[in-house]
C-alpha cells in the first residue's frame, strides 16, 4: 500500500475513551468542520484540540501555525501522554491540528483531497480510538479496516473517502506533523 501505511498498533486508547464519554458535550462545541459549504465531513462531529487562530478558509487551509484549545486541557490527563508517545515515535519536529472525530455509524466521509499551504507542510496521521468492523478508509486505490489503537499515516494530498457501514460510531484521532527527517527512518 502506497497511500496508507500502518505505523504502530496495541496502543492504550482506552483512558481516552472514558474522558471522552465523560464530556459529551464537547462535541456540539465546534460544528464549522460538518456544517461549511461543499464540507465532505457531513457525518461526523469534531473535538478540536489544537487548529486555527480562527475558522476562516485561508487560516485554517494557508496559516501552518496551530495552537491549543480548550480541549487540550481538559484532556491533558489522557490525550496529553497518548500523544507524547506517538510524537516520540513519530520524532515529530512541529506538530499542526489536533482533532478527535466522530463518524456517525452509518455515515461517509466524501472523497476529497486536502489542500493549501497547510496540508503540503504537514504529514497527516490517524490514531484508531474505537472502530468496528464494516469501517473503510479508502485513499486512492488502497482500503483499510483501521482497528482500534493503531496509528496510521495516509497520503492527504490523495483522494480520500471513508465510510462507517457499522452500527457504532468510529471515533479517530487526526493530526498533523513535521518529522524530523535526520533522526528518523522513512515510513
């Protein structure tokens, strides 16, 4: 697989989880992701923890700066060490956007391609919270059911669609880095 490439697996997700569950309205905080015009994100529902200085096309497509939100600290017991270890891992040198995202059982994400300054600056990488059987991240011509605490790079820059054919709701981490390439193996 060219456009997808699975990166770690077994990681502990689940304290995520809880807080999560936990704070349930957090999801209705910020809809500007599912509601914008043309938005391929219809279905799903969008924690931010890191993104723009504000929602605006050319702040949150052309400004590669990013800056913690409410949700960073409000999660820093259990996003905060999650993320430590994949950025390790990943020996990250900038990290962009930080959203949790909820696609609604039964819901698609529309193929589309991620554009702008931002998205040729940065990696994108999902970290699997929860996903059942009958999810298919597709981009260009690789498909993958993504399991719950694997992390996965995928080639934003390429067509890229997902849908939920469960009956639960699939809930990812996605964000954004720059990798220091000197101390790190190609993926």
């Amino acid at each position: 697989m060219d456009n997808l490439k699975r990166i770690a697996y077994n990681l502990n997700v689940e304290p995520l989880l809880v807080a999560l569950n936990e704070r349930p309205e957090l999801w209705k905080q910020n809809t500007v992701r599912q509601t914008f015009e043309g938005t391929a994100h219809h279905d799903t529902e969008t924690i931010f923890a890191r993104g723009p200085s504000e929602f605006t096309v050319e702040e949150y497509m052309g400004n590669v700066d990013a800056y913690d939100y409410e949700a960073t600290h409000i999660f820093s017991g259990t996003l905060l060490p999650l993320m430590g270890i994949v950025l390790t891992k990943l020996k990250c040198k900038q990290l962009g956007y930080i959203l949790i995202v909820n696609l609604k059982a039964g819901g698609y994400i529309d193929a589309h391609i991620d554009e702008g300054a931002y998205a040729e600056h940065y990696e994108r990488y999902h970290l699997v919270l929860s996903s059942e059987e009958g999810n298919l991240f597709t981009c260009g011509d690789d498909s993958v059911h993504m399991k719950a605490g694997e992390l996965w790079w995928f080639n934003h820059r390429e067509k890229h669609a997902v849908i939920n054919n469960s009956g639960k709701d699939r809930v990812h981490i996605i964000f954004d880095v720059v990798r220091n390439r000197e101390d790190s193996n190609e993926l």
